[in-house]
C-alpha cells in the first residue's frame, strides 16, 4: 500500500533529488519546498496546494496532481509522463520550458499562462482553460483540445498537427504561422464558414 500523508502542511523544506514513489498526499499543502530535480513516480497528490514550490528539473512519470492548486511555482525544465493532473489550477507560475508527454491534463486551467515553446505532446486536455495563453512558438501535437477554452490564446508559429481543434475560433486567436495538416485546415475553414466540396 502506499505510504498516505492527509492534511499535512510542508513549509520550507528541502526536498532536492527527493525521489517520491508510490507517495499519496490527500489535501497537503507545500510552501516554499524546494522539489529541484526531484523524481516521482506512481504518486499521488489530490487537492493539495503548492505555493512558491520549486519544481525545476523534477521528472514526473505516472503520478497525479488532481484539483491541485499550484501558485508561484516554478517549472523550469520540468517534464510530465503519463501523468494525471485533471481539474488542477495554475496561477503565476513560470512553466517553461516544459515538457508534457501523455496523460490527462482535462479541465486544467491555464488562463493568460506563458507556455511559449512548451512541448505538449499526446496529452487529453479536453475542456482545458487556455484563455490568452501564450503559445507562440509551442509544439502542441496530438492534444485532444475538443471544447477547450481558447479565446484570445496567441499560437503564431505554433506545431498544431494532429491536435482536436473543434473548440477553436479562428478569428478570436493569433495565429499567424500555425502549422496544421490538411484535416485541420478543412475543420478551421468550416468554423471560418466555407463549404468545402
């Protein structure tokens, strides 16, 4: 069984290169704790809250940040694998360059966040809130956006390919440079109003 932490709080501890598997943490909150390079693997973190947490470096494979709350933090050079982070919300955290390969990311809330050359790959962000993120230059490749929040989001330059882009409306982000393949292209002209035949 893994070893369960609930409602504990964790206040400027150093937690560098700690490794964390099979960890679960029910409604913990973390602040000022410094996960520098730290690794996890197969742990849990439900409805817990990082504050001004240092995440830079750190390797996540399998494990769930769910309705988590993550403010101030930094994610520099952090990587995500296969990871779990519905319903998490992210407030003024610096968060790149960030890697995100597989996993469910549905219903996360990134409003105005700055993922500029972020690579997102493989990931279900399904009804994610990307209101005036900035993604100019990201890598977004296989992401299932299907009623995602796009409004105002800036993707110039951005790699869409193979991505749902059913939730977007072309007219309401910047886009110049965005790559698409061709089955994108005809959902995007279809939103626009063109009837293809």
């Amino acid at each position: 069984m893994p070893e369960l932490t609930v409602d504990a709080t964790f206040r400027d501890e150093d937690w560098y290169g700690e490794e964390l598997a099979d960890r679960r943490f029910v409604g913990c909150t973390f602040l000022h704790v410094d996960l520098t390079e730290a690794t996890s693997r197969g742990a849990v973190f439900d409805g817990c809250t990082f504050g001004n947490v240092r995440f830079n470096a750190s390797r996540h494979t399998d494990s769930a940040f769910t309705r988590c709350s993550f403010r101030r933090c930094n994610l520099f050079e952090a990587e995500f694998t296969g990871c779990k982070l519905v319903g998490s919300t992210f407030a003024q955290c610096d968060l790149r360059p960030l890697t995100i390969a597989g996993g469910d990311w549905s219903f996360v809330a990134l409003p105005g966040a700055d993922l500029r050359g972020v690579r997102i790959t493989d990931v279900r962000m399904r009804e994610a809130d990307l209101t005036g993120a900035n993604l100019t230059g990201a890598t977004v490749t296989g992401v299932d956006l299907s009623a995602a929040q796009l409004h105002a989001s800036r993707l110039s330059g951005a790699d869409l390919r193979g991505s749902d882009l059913t939730a977007l409306d072309p007219t309401v982000v910047e886009r110049a440079g965005a790559l698409v393949d061709a089955e994108q292209a005809v959902v995007i002209a279809q939103a626009l109003g063109f009837e293809i035949r």
